[in-house]
C-alpha cells in the first residue's frame, strides 16, 4: 500500500523545489510539516527518502 502521506511530503518539496524565484516561509513550512506528517507511517525505505527529501529542504532554503 502507497503511503499518501508520503507522497505529500514528496510533492511538496517537489513542488518548493521547481518555484520560479524564492518559496514562501508558508511553503517551507507546510514541505516540513508534510515530511513530519508522513514520519508517522512510513516503511524503513520511506524513512530514508524522507530523510532525503529533508536534506535538498535545507540546500534550497540555505541557497535562497
């Protein structure tokens, strides 16, 4: 079964990532809460995606 909370959380840093220009405080935020969120169900291979998805997070909001 596909964990809908973890493709939300792909999704928005997807989504963060490919803004022309610099994201929102709101759009950061709602990509952090989402990855949270999916911690909750995620499978140990999710758990490292999300780990991932957490780190290009930071590089974006460092290079911004």
């Amino acid at each position: 079964m596909q964990n809908n909370l973890f493709e939300r959380a792909r999704d928005a840093v997807t989504n963060m990532m490919n803004m022309p220009g610099q994201a929102s405080q709101q759009d950061q935020q709602a990509a952090q809460n989402a990855i949270q969120s999916a911690y909750q169900e995620a499978s140990p291979e999710e758990r490292q995606q999300l780990k991932q998805l957490e780190q290009q997070l930071k590089q974006h909001n460092q290079l911004q």
